[in-house]
C-alpha cells in the first residue's frame, strides 16, 4: 500500500483508475502523452516546497542554491536542442507564456494576427473569447478551405492591410509543416514581431522532423507537455534583444514564484530528448501519423488536406454519416480516445463540429507501429459504420463497441506505456 493510499483513498483510488485507463485504451488526442518515470519522479519530488521569484541569481527570496542550478540547467539543455540565444523556463503553461509575448511585445488595443481557432489555430492567437481577443485588435487568417493549407499570399495581403503589431504562427488542427522562413518574411515586410507557438510540436522541431522556427521568428513559444513529452510546462525562446521584456512579462509581469518541480522535470525531459532514441521516436511519430491518414483515406475517410506531414489527423466525418461529436463518443466507448474538432469552412457549431482530431504522439511512446495503424483504421471504420447505421439498435451498438474495447485492451496489453505503474 503506498502512502497515498492510507492517507487519501479517495484521491488515491481516482489516480489508480486513470493509470487504468491510460493503460487499456489508445489514447489519440494530440496534444497528449507519456512522461517516463525519470520525469514524473522530478514533478513529484521536494523541489515543490520552494519558492523562488526571480530569475537564476538575482531572487526575492534566500535559501536558492539548488534552485538556480535547476533553472539554469533547463536552461542550458533547452538552448542545445533548440539553439535559442535566450531562455525562459518559467512560464506555467502555453497560454501563460503566449500572454507574456503579448504583453512584452503590444499594448492592449493594438493589431494582432493569429490563425482563427476554426481553422486549427489557439485561443491565445486572437480568439473572441479570450483576453487575446478582447484585449487587442485581432485578424485572423484562415487555411485554404478547399486544400485545408495555410495561403501564404493571402496571409501577406492581410498582414499588409493590418499592419500588425505581432503575428502568431502556430496551430493546434493543423497536419502540414509551416513555413516559419515565409511567416518572418511577411512579419519583416510589414514591421511585426512574429511569434512561433510551437507547442504541438516542440518535439518534432527537436528531434529536427520538423523544420525549425529558432533564427528565423522572433519569440518561439511552447508547452513542454505534448510532443516533447515533458511535464505540464511552458517556455519561451527569443532572440537576445527580446530577454529582457520577454523576463519581465513573465515575472513579475503575470506571474509569482516559478513551479521548481515543474522545472526540474522540465530538465529531465530536455534531456531525454537530447538522445538518439527520442529522434527515432520523433520520426516514428509522423510515420505513424502518416499510415493513420493513408489508412483512413483507403477506408473512405475526409482526411483534411489529404493527408499530414506532422503528428496530427484532422478528419471529417461528414461522408461517414455521423458528427463528430458522435465518432468521438462512439470511439470512447470502444477505448480509442480523442476529441471532436472543427474542420476548415465547417457549416456546424463548435460543440457539434463535423470533425474529430487524432494524434500518434501518445500511441508512439508505447511503442505502436505500422501495424498498428492499419488496425486502428479498420476499427474507427468499423465504428463509424455501426454509428451511422440506423437500424441498430442502442443495446446491439454498445455490445459492439464494448466488443471493440476488450480488443483494444488487448492490444494494449503488449504495448505497455512508459510512466505506468500497471502490473
Ligand atoms: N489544449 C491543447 C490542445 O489540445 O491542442 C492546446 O492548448
């Protein structure tokens, strides 16, 4: 019994029980993960009782020796993957750290352009109901609606008319490799600051499967909880004349006292990234991603844009009969999980969007490969079928994906996750 346990069964249960579920079912949503066991031990560990304002030897508080050593040491590893002149390793999150580039960057009330959130963007990029949004003029651009790729010239024209302050280029629905070389042309022709939020794939640009945006864009943002398969985190990288701002946006601009533990887990990641294995794991990623969508399309799937060049799926299920609110649950009742999305020019709401999104991060940290791919194709094929048709009845649709959950568990089984303590 661990000390959880006889402590706080409630809590300890619920833990128990989500180990489980992270165990038996394939867990699809993009922006998720497998920590390893190195990176959960660090978030859990003692560094949680510090508090630390400031930066690396200049806090507001005594008692830092071994806090600066692991703020700087996230710091040192991060700039050898990414190669960011300044680091900023304090950011609680993706959106905290977006919100620090505003603040170190605008003032409220000035133009900003972004990605709109139906077409794959962030609600940090402008959206309408965020303070990104609220707070400052935003544009949003859009992809192609009938190729489902961003249009560079159009982003041009726009960002010509506007006249922005920054451009934000980073996506969360968003299966093809941004032109980040292209998006600081335009932000250079038009006097903008552009933002890269790389936080889907973080790890993609480490492991260099994706091209990086460092030395071209201004302020490079990230989570370091997706791809990159860190703890929950954010971070921020720019070029050395920004440091100073980008500082102090972040403390004591939004935030206090830095998640030490966070930041020491943050370490190990980089580490584990830094290695031949995360690379394999990285290209492993998008060669999943890429079977997943070539299954898909054989089985008559809308496979937005035809395909992907990342981690991430978006597919609409319009020709397939259901919602995607429907394949999502449907899916999650047969232990394949992921979430309903939008889909580019989507005539449906955005709580019943015609579109699910799937991503190969989490099924590739356990090991899942080609094979894998073609069944899971074959099951989302059969499932969609058994949604859409309406002549089955509820109880006979349950048995069915019941059925399909036990072969899922089963699979998983031999694919045992990293970070699981499942015996
Ligand atoms: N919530 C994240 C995602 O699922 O893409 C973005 O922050």
């Amino acid at each position: 019994m661990s000390v959880l346990d006889q402590v706080d069964p409630d809590v300890s249960s619920i833990i128990a029980a989500e180990q489980r579920r992270q165990h038996a079912k394939i867990r699809l949503i993009p922006s998720e993960n497998y920590v390893s066991h190195a990176v959960l031990e660090a978030t859990g560990s003692i560094l949680t009782n510090k508090y630390s304002e400031g930066y690396t030897g200049d806090r507001y508080y005594e008692g830092q020796q071994q806090i600066d050593k692991i703020e700087q040491l996230a710091i040192d590893r991060a700039r050898s993957l990414f190669g960011a002149e300044h680091i900023n390793v304090q950011p609680y999150s993706g959106s905290p750290a977006n919100q620090a580039v505003y603040v170190a960057l605008a003032n409220p009330g000035d133009t900003v352009m972004g990605l709109s959130l139906a077409h794959g963007g962030h609600l940090t990029h402008g959206a309408g109901v965020s303070i990104s949004g609220l707070h400052y003029k935003a544009v949003q651009y859009g992809v192609n609606e009938s190729t489902g790729y961003l249009d560079y010239d159009e982003i041009e024209r726009l960002a010509t008319e506007c006249q922005p302050k920054l451009i934000f280029c980073g996506t969360t629905a968003y299966p093809r490799v941004l032109d980040f070389e292209r998006f600081a042309a335009i932000g250079k022709k038009v006097g903008a600051f552009v933002i890269a939020d790389i936080a889907h794939i973080s790890g993609l640009v480490a492991a260099g499967v994706h091209p990086s945006p460092v030395g071209h864009v201004d302020v490079v943002t990230t989570t370091t909880h997706k791809s990159l398969r860190g703890p929950r985190g954010g971070m921020i990288m720019c070029r050395a004349q920004f440091a100073d701002a980008i500082d102090k946006a972040v403390f004591p601009g939004l935030q206090g006292g830095p998640h030490n533990h966070t930041t020491a887990a943050l370490a190990v990641a980089l580490k584990e990234a830094d290695t031949a294995e995360f690379r394999a794991y990285a290209q492993a990623i998008v060669d999943n991603a890429k079977a997943l969508g070539q299954a898909l399309v054989e089985r008559g799937f809308g496979v937005v844009s035809g395909g992907t060049d990342n981690h991430l799926l978006l597919v609409d299920m319009t020709n397939k009969g259901v919602t995607g609110n429907q394949m999502s649950k449907a899916l999650d009742a047969a232990g394949i999980v992921c979430n309903y999305n939008l889909v580019p020019g989507d005539p449906r709401s955005a709580r019943r969007p015609s579109g699910i999104r799937l991503g190969t991060p989490s099924i590739t940290s356990r090991g899942f490969g080609g094979d894998q791919m073609i069944q899971l194709a074959d099951w989302m094929d059969e499932i969609a079928q058994i949604r859409a048709d309406e002549s089955i009845d509820r109880d006979s649709r349950r048995e069915a994906y019941r059925r399909v959950a036990g072969e899922v568990r089963d699979l998983c089984d031999r694919f045992p996750a990293p970070g699981l303590d499942i015996a």
